[in-house]
C-alpha cells in the first residue's frame, strides 16, 4: 500500500492467518516494514495489517 494514503480513508479486502477475508474501511496511520497500521472506521478500534495480504484497496472519494 502506498505512503501516499496515509491519512486518508480506503476499503480494503484482507485476508487474515487463518485464511479468512474481510472487508473494511479504515484510516491508514502508518505503512512501514510492510505493516499498515489503521482505525477500522465501523468501531474506531486500532488494527494491524501485514501488506502483503490486503489483496485490494480503494481510497474512500470524498476524504483526506
């Protein structure tokens, strides 16, 4: 995921360890050593992702 989304809302579709996906629209905080950390916008809790498995992102039209 790019550092260019830091700040901004994205959908994203995950896949978790176990193999399991989702879908979630999060602030991005930070992308480093290929870790994203985000605030899932539907509970405002804090989430990390491993990069390589977020199979797709979109950014959210109409945020910054």
């Amino acid at each position: 995921m790019p550092n260019k989304y830091i700040g901004h809302i994205v959908e994203i579709i995950y896949m978790s360890k176990s193999g399991e996906f989702s879908q979630r629209k999060v602030r991005v905080s930070s992308v480093k050593d290929g870790i994203v950390r985000a605030v899932d916008k539907a509970n405002g809790e804090w989430r990390t992702f491993v990069e390589s498995n977020i199979l797709a992102w979109q950014p959210v039209e109409g945020t910054a």
